[in-house]
C-alpha cells in the first residue's frame, strides 16, 4: 500500500469532548446555564443518544466546540497542497526555508511502484533533483548566501513529491465535512488514506460523533458523483428517476 510512510498521531482533543458537545446542544433547548448542564448526573450512553438524535436532524453547530489536532508525516506537497484547502481548519507546516532538505525524501505513487520502467525513472528524477538542489546551496553559500535565503530560493526546484510534516486542527464540524469529501474514492488516494487513519481516531475517541462518519453517500444515502460513482451507493440520478415512477 502507497501509505507506509504515513504517520497519523492524535495529539490532543478537546478535554470531556462529549460532555461540552452535550452541554452545548442542551443550552440551545434549556432555560439552564451550560456550565450547570456539565455538572448533572447524566450517564455516557444517554449523552450520546442524545447528542446522536439532535445531530441526525441536521444541527451540527455545537460540534464546533470540540477540536482534534493531529500530528502527520510521511506525507508529500501534493497532499498537503489539498489540505490545506480546508480553510476551517488551522495547519503548521514543516518549513522549505527554514529547514534545508538535507536527506531529500520523498513519497512514491502507486503506479510508479507498479511498473518497473516507471519507478526507475521516478527515482532517476529524484536523485537528479536532489543532487541539482544540494549543488544550489553548496554555490550560493560559497557565493555568501547562507541559510534560509539560499533554502527559499532552492527549493524552487523541489518537487511536489517531497516529503513533509504538518500539524493539523479540525473541529468535529470540519472533519465531518473533511470526511465526506477526503474518504470518498473520487478523493485523491494519497489524501484518503489521511482521511481514513483520522477518521478511524475519531471513531475511537467520540463514537457518538463519528461512528457514521465517512463519505458523503453515508448521509445522503445516493452517490452524487454519477458515472464516477463507486457505486457503494445508488446513485442520484436513479434515486430520482425511481422516486418520480412511484408517482
Ligand atoms: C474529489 C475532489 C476534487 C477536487 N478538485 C479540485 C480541482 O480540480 N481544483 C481545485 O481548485 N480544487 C479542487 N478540489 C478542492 C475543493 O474545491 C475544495 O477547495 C476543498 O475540497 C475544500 O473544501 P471546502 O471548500 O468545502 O471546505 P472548507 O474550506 O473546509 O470549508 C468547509 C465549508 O465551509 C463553507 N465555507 C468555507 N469558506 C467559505 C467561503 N469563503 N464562502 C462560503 N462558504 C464557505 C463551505 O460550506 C465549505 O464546504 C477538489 C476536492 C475534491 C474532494
């Protein structure tokens, strides 16, 4: 599988994550202060069918009081070019400027796995570029150019399959839309394999948020990308084609 470099680590969640996700769906119902609401004597199960049942009709705002953060790495600019498109999340990324690419890594796509011919030239064209880049920064230190000024311009030169390392924060709102769109096999493979390793996190960490978590058919219940479809699901067109004979 493509994904062996990828590493996945929750660092942090929000503290009583159910809790405040149960306290901030109740203040919106109860003439009672949410911080009252926290101390109640409410059992786990019933916080979570709770918040489950209000969650299925559509309200998702409190969600939004509750963050993962994840630390991820083994991962290339390609990927993380599509993260960071996510703009309701926040991102600290490994710096090209900051830190010089001293042992250039990479990752590799399946198909220049597949074929021998292509992973030969793939690796040609990286050493190629790696040994370019060093030649760069060894001529303009020599030139007086020295640390980070000679990195950013260096790295001009680097690829998108240049491996990195990026701290991600999501609110449970955010990876539910993330999911949706990052676990669905129209998504990139190098992107959904993220989205899995995060989801299956999620999963363990708040069930009653992210049990149902995945792609977007999961909530729909039809597949909204027609010929592309996987077809896990039906989709759209036939939904309707067959909800207008019924009528
Ligand atoms: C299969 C796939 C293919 C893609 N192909 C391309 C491509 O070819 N080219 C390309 O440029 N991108 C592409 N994208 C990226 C895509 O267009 C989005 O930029 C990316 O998925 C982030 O999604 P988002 O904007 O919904 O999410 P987020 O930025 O995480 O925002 C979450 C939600 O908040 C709301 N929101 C956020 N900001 C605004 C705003 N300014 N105004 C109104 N509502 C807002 C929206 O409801 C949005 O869905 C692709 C994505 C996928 C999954």
């Amino acid at each position: 599988m493509p994904e062996a470099k990828l590493k996945v680590k929750l660092l942090a969640v929000t503290p009583q994550a159910l809790d405040v996700i149960y306290s901030a769906f109740r203040q919106c119902y109860s003439p009672k202060y949410a911080a009252d609401i926290l101390k109640e004597k409410i059992s786990q199960p019933a916080k979570e069918k709770f918040v489950k049942k209000v969650l299925a009709s559509g309200h998702e705002s409190p969600l939004e009081h509750v963050s993962f953060t994840f630390s991820v790495a083994g991962i290339s600019r390609v990927l993380t070019h599509q993260l960071v498109r996510h703009r309701i999340a926040s991102f600290s990324q490994q710096s090209q400027r900051y830190v010089k690419a001293e042992k250039f890594s990479y990752i590799v796509p399946p198909l220049m796995r597949k074929y021998a011919y292509l992973g030969r030239k793939f690796s040609k064209i990286m050493r190629l570029l790696s040994q370019e880049y060093k030649e760069i920064i060894s001529f303009l230190e020599s030139q007086g150019v020295k640390g980070e000024a000679a990195n950013q311009d260096a790295r001009f030169i680097l690829p998108q399959a240049t491996e990195t390392k990026i701290v991600v924060t999501m609110n449970c709102r955010e990876l539910l839309h993330f999911f949706e769109l990052r676990c669905c096999t129209r998504a990139q493979w190098e992107i959904r394999a993220l989205a899995y390793r995060m989801l299956a996190i999620c999963k363990r960490e708040l069930p009653a948020v992210f049990a149902t978590a995945g792609p977007k058919c999961i909530k729909l219940g039809y597949c909204p990308e027609g010929k592309f479809s996987c077809g896990r699901y039906p989709r759209r067109e036939d939904v309707i084609r067959g909800h207008k004979s019924e009528r």
